[in-house]
C-alpha cells in the first residue's frame, strides 16, 4: 500500500450459472469495486469497523445477511457517510448471449473485466484488492490473467492482490453494496423499496455500467415509476445514448472515455430519478479524478450533441431526453442565449451599414451564409444600391 495512492476492494454479487431457472441461480451478476484515498484508509477501516460491530457483532459484513429493509437502510446510512467511492458493473445474466459465458473461468473473467478496465483508465498508482474465490489454481491462473491483460509498464502501475471477505473491511462493504443492488436489479431478490438503497449511495456512487444495454428495462421502470416520457421520444434517445455507448466504449482516447464517462452517467441516473437534471459539478466529479475545467466540459456536452444524442439542459444541469418538455427546455436553453446574441451582431451590422452608406456588410460573406440568411429573414435588408440606404433607415 505504501506506494499506492488509492486502493480498491473488489466483491460481487450473484453466481455463474447461467440457467437462472435454477432456485439458486442468481439472475444478476453484479461486481463492485469500494475505492479508498491512501490518506482515508485508516479512518476508512475505524469507521466501518464500528458499523460491523454494531450490526453483526462478531461476524464480517454480509448482504446475505440482512432480510430486514429498515436494517438494511440503516446500515446503507452509515456506510454513506464514510469517505470512499464505489463503481458498479451490473450483468443481465438472461442476456447473455457471447460463447464462452457458460464456462465460469471464462464467466468470471469476461464480467471482472469492464470493472479492473475502468479502474486502471481512471486512477493511477492503484492497488486493487479482490475477494477470492474457487481452487488455488484458478486463482493463480487468474492472477497469472490479469497480470497479462494489465501488465505494469509506464501507463500502468496497478497492483493486484487477493484477500479474503472475512478478514477485509473493504471487500466486505463492496460485498454489501453489490448486495443492495441486487435487490432493485435481481427480480429473484427485488423489493419495492430497492430503488431507495441506489439514492442513498449516490454520493458515493462514482460509476456505475449495466450490461447489456435494454432500453425496454428503463421503459419499463419509467411506466412502473409514473415517470412523464414520451414512449417515442424516449425510446429514440435511449437508443441513441446505447449505439454511442457500444460504437465507442473500446476507445483509449482520454476524451473519449470521458465522453463515454458522462453519456454512461446521465443514462443511469434514468435509473434513479430519471425527471431531475443533474449539475456539471456533479457530473465532473464522476467522469474524471482529474479536474474538468468548464469549457472542456462544454465541448464534452457539444460533442455529444453533435453525435445526435437528446441531452436537454437548464440553469439546474443537464439529463437525457425522454418528453416532448425536455426537448423545449433544450431549444429554450439555446434560445436564450442565442437571441441576445443575433440581436447584437444585428446591431453592430446595421450600424455598420448606416456609418459607410451601406458599403460594408459584415456577414456578405461565405462563411456567414447561413447567418446571414437567418438575420435577414428577421431584420430584411435588402443589398440592392437602389434601395439599401432607405431599408438601412427603416430597420434602425
């Protein structure tokens, strides 16, 4: 740890079977990662040590457990309260559907894998620390896995090391939030309260992915959920979201990640409070360790627009579009800006125009085509020598 600056403790929920009509075949697989500053450890490990004593005695943490809801929620408000930060990959086990699945080496290999990507692109001088699980020699074999998918070089300095739940803090609070979620995303485990265990974490939360993508699971929620969305325009903008998501998620371009980043976070929180808008700071601390300054998340946000994604905004932050008022309050972002803006080049030009007897016109250019073509749709001003300088007069 001395030479690490962060460490992260890795535990999942669910199991490899993917016949989930077994009883004890779990329908999600869900892994987490608890990330911890190397200068929080300590207060880290005193903090959640008094939680274990005062909720299972003599006992390690355990989602399992935990029956009892009020308990539970208990326990998630304690655990909130402590400096650390979680990620989350969330598996559909139904639809899984790439060969190579069934087998659990593969199984936990190939769903570990977006978890341990996403955390050595995110942080440097990291040491991740991961429950153990099977015989000896899958675990080394698997070791042996990572060391060669992660190898450490000058881009790389993670560190990788297995310990056991019972006697790690860390992997055991990364136990219970995968837990938790099991019981909004598991329909074997779901209760209607679940989606209160994501809200109380959400300051902790610092990225969270589900796999596959299923646009019908949001709708579906949002239907359940009373949500105001339009079922057209919601599912064209969710499924927009989803192709950036799949066309772009392989990419190493430090940009690309952090666009990836935020498209990734805006789509969960549909999730959570799909209606509320969420604020550039908050989305900044979530897509990068590193400070984002406000104009390059400005070209983040332009960027995707560009792409044709449907992110509405206002004074409150932004959110992905799901009704015909998020797609207004969009266009009435713009138009707030944007029409002060024509008003004044309107003015400079037409003072311009007045000042040299209608020689000079400032947008009778190509690149201003289309802004003058706006302009005058607007403000009419003819450029014929006959009748400039009267238009000049009617219009100022």
């Amino acid at each position: 740890m001395e030479h690490h600056s962060k460490i992260a403790f890795i535990d999942a929920y669910g199991n490899t079977d993917l016949d989930i009509s077994k009883t004890n075949a779990s329908s999600y697989f869900i892994v987490t990662a608890v990330i911890v500053k190397k200068e929080d450890i300590e207060f880290f490990h005193r903090k959640i040590e008094s939680v274990r004593k005062k909720y299972f005695q003599k006992g390690p943490i355990k989602s399992n457990k935990v029956a009892n809801h009020k308990r539970r929620m208990l326990i998630l408000q304690e655990l909130a309260k402590v400096k650390f930060k979680y990620i989350s990959i969330i598996v559909d086990k139904s639809k899984l559907k790439t060969k190579g699945y069934p087998f659990p080496k593969s199984f936990i290999k190939n769903l570990h894998l977006p978890l341990h990507k996403h955390l050595i692109n995110t942080f440097d001088n990291l040491l991740i620390e991961q429950d153990t699980f099977g015989s000896k020699n899958f675990m080394k074999g698997y070791n042996n896995y990572l060391s060669t998918k992660f190898p450490v070089d000058l881009f790389n300095s993670a560190k990788f090391m297995f310990g056991k739940s019972d006697e790690s803090l860390g992997i055991q609070v990364a136990d219970f939030i995968s837990g938790s979620l099991s019981k909004y995303y598991d329909p074997k485990k779901k209760i209607e309260q679940g989606g209160d265990y994501l809200r109380v974490l959400k300051n902790n939360l610092l990225f969270v992915e589900e796999l596959p993508f299923s646009k019908e699971s949001l709708l579906s929620n949002f239907h359940k959920n009373s949500v105001n969305y339009d079922k057209t325009i919601a599912e064209a903008s969710i499924r927009l979201v989803d192709n950036f998501i799949l066309t772009n998620d392989s990419s190493n371009e430090d940009l690309k990640i952090l666009e990836l980043n935020t498209v990734k976070f805006l789509r969960y929180n549909l999730n959570i409070e799909p209606e509320k808008f969420i604020s550039s700071s908050e989305i900044k601390e979530f897509i990068s360790e590193k400070i984002v300054s406000d104009r390059e998340f400005s070209s983040i946000i332009a960027t995707l627009r560009d792409s044709e994604l449907l992110i509405s905004a206002c004074d409150k932050g932004y959110k992905i579009a799901i009704n015909e008022e998020d797609c207004i309050q969009f266009v009435e972002n713009f138009n707030n800006t944007i029409n002060p803006m024509l008003n004044r080049i309107s003015t400079c030009r037409k003072t311009l125009l007045k000042a040299t007897m209608g020689e000079l016109d400032i947008l009778d250019t190509p690149k201003f085509y289309r802004l003058k073509n706006s302009l005058d749709k607007k403000w009419p001003i003819s450029t014929s020598e006959k009748d400039k300088v009267e238009q000049i007069n009617l219009y100022i």
